[in-house]
C-alpha cells in the first residue's frame, strides 16, 4: 500500500466514522500536546490537556503562546478534514493567532468555524477559551490548500 | 537592577547563555531538546532537533504545523529579551506563520529571528525556519508587548545572566496591558 492511499483510506474512515479521537491518537505532536475532542449540540469542542510540559512561562505560569497555537491550528486542520463538502487533505498555507488573554495552566477549549470552502482554497477561524467561552484566551484563523486524495491505485 | 557594569555590556557569549538559560527554564521547549546555537543581538539562531514527537502526519511523514508555530514564537520571543536595553517580560501579542514547503520528519528544524523595531510599547519581530540551507520552510512574524521594567520581575536580568530562574507567582497578566 502507497503511503497517499493510506492516507486517503484514513481520512475516508474518519469521515464516515466521525470520530476524530483515533486520527488524534495518531499524530504524535497532538498526542504529545494532549489534543481531544467532544461533541456538544453546538458541534465539536477540542481540548488542551494543561500537561506541565506545555508551559511556557513559569513565572506566571502560563502555557506555551505556541502550543496554543500549534492546539489550534489542529483544531482547525481536523475540524476541515471531517466538515469539508468531499474527501480532501487540507494543506496549511498560512496561520495567524491572536493572543487575547494569558493562557493559565487549566484545559483549553476550541471551537472552529468553516468561513469559506471554495474549491481549492478554505478559511477556517478557531476561538479558544479557558473558564468561559465568551472570554476567549485566543482568536486563530487560517488558510488551507485542499488537495485531491490520489485515487487508490495511483503511486505515491 | 543592572545586567553587568554600564561600561560592559554583556558580550555575545553572556547573551548565548542568557538565552540558553532562557529556553531550559521554558518546560515545552526543554523537554523537545531546543538548542541555541548563536546569539548576535538582535539575532537569535536556533535548532530543534528530529523527534518522533514533531511528526503531525505520519502518512505523509511531515512535521506538524504547530511545532514550526512554537519554535518561532520561541525563537522571536528570545531575539525580544536581546533586541531590548535591559530584558523585559513581553507577552506575544500575535504570531503569523507562512508554511512555504512542507517540513519533512527525520530532519533537524533550524531557525533565526531577529527584532526589527522597538518602540515605547512594542517590540516587532520576525524569523526564518529551514532544514536545508536555503529552502526556508517557513516565515513568522511576531509582535510583542512591553510591559516595562515596572512590571518585570526584580532580579529577572539578573536571573538570565546569574543565578538560576526561580518559579515565582506573578501579577502580571495580559489583562492588565
């Protein structure tokens, strides 16, 4: 099996299942991070497990601006695999966040919106908060490049 | 509290362990093994290298996005304590990352940053991420607050160039900007 058709069976599992937590278990930075997911009626929550190892501050203490960061630009890679109108691997092009508050050692959430999916282009914007949703600790957006999946049979 | 004597400014070494001792008292960074390999004020220069823990598709063996989003806030946030007339603590205000190729697991992420303004308010900032010379894989550009000698801790110039960083808590927040 070509590693692109590997990629596509995976995403095409998720897809069908609608349980991101094992394509989470299988990213080893978010796993090392403490990236989960939830469902409300609103859609899906992620979280950041407040592991002593994402601080970035120990005088404050406060997490790491970037593991936050790197926790939302997997919120909104995830959240586009699985909302996305077709089966397509989001590519990063660009990612830009906004720190709002300090980050306290306690678990973050996010929530992602799908702003705009064209057909080759996407824009994904990601809110994340600690104690209260509607005091977010950091507002991200990003711009993906949707790629085709190789059909099964072709060569990596 | 003054760094060294006002007629010696620290030398390029005493911002090399200054920065260094700025990364290993940072829990992430330490634990990932990031090393400073030169500092030339306002110019810090970087290297994470190649764990498995970086991979974030490991269909397509590339190392996640995020990681190059926390080594250069890492990396810009150091060039800020050697950009400034004395360190500051300077909270990131925001951070852009722009992916120009695909990092590739297996090898080593080097970086550079480096301050390009500081103002009253701001210190302005941006850095460089490649695995080989010449390919950057990406570029981030990243804006800090000063919160001023007021509101850096006692001791905090003195922590870097002397004594070992201690954990205190502080006051300071980002609210308080």
């Amino acid at each position: 099996m070509t590693q692109s058709s590997d990629a596509r069976q995976w995403l095409e599992r998720t897809r069908a299942s609608g349980d991101l937590s094992e394509l989470l278990d299988a990213i080893p930075y978010a796993r090392h991070i403490g990236v989960s997911v939830a469902e409300d009626s609103q859609g899906l929550v992620f979280s950041l497990a407040p592991h002593a190892h994402n601080i970035g501050n120990i005088l404050l203490p406060a997490l790491h601006g970037g593991v936050v960061a790197a926790f939302m630009e997997t919120a909104g890679t995830l959240e586009l695999m699985l909302a996305a109108r077709t089966a397509r691997l989001p590519k990063a092009i660009d990612f830009s966040i906004d720190y709002l508050r300090t980050a306290q050692q306690v678990p973050t959430q996010a929530r992602c919106t799908v702003v705009r999916e064209g057909k080759r282009l996407a824009n994904v914007r990601v809110v994340a908060w600690q104690h209260d949703e509607a005091q977010p600790v950091a507002s991200a957006r990003m711009h993906f490049l949707l790629a085709e999946l190789p059909s099964a049979d072709s060569v990596s | 509290m003054p760094i060294t004597s006002p007629s010696l400014p620290p030398s390029f070494a005493d911002w090399r362990t200054a920065i260094e001792r700025f990364v290993q008292v940072v829990p992430h960074t330490q634990g990932l093994g990031l090393e400073v390999l030169e500092v030339a004020p306002p110019v810090v220069r970087m290297r994470l290298p190649w764990s498995e823990t970086l991979l974030g598709d490991p269909h397509r063996g590339l190392i996640h996005g995020g990681v190059l989003s926390m080594t250069l806030d890492t990396l810009c946030g150091a060039s800020v304590l050697c950009g400034l007339p004395e360190p500051e603590v300077c909270p990131t205000l925001d951070l852009r990352v722009d992916h120009y190729r695909p990092a590739l697991g297996g090898l080593a992420v080097y970086g550079e940053a480096r301050v390009v303004r500081v103002t009253a308010s701001m210190v302005f900032t941006e850095g460089t991420l490649w695995q080989k010379e010449g390919r950057p894989i990406a570029r981030g550009i990243a804006n800090f607050v000063r919160l001023g000698p007021r509101n850096t801790p006692p001791g905090f110039a003195a922590a870097l160039f002397g004594e070992t960083l201690v954990a205190q808590p502080g006051e300071q927040s980002a609210e308080e900007i």
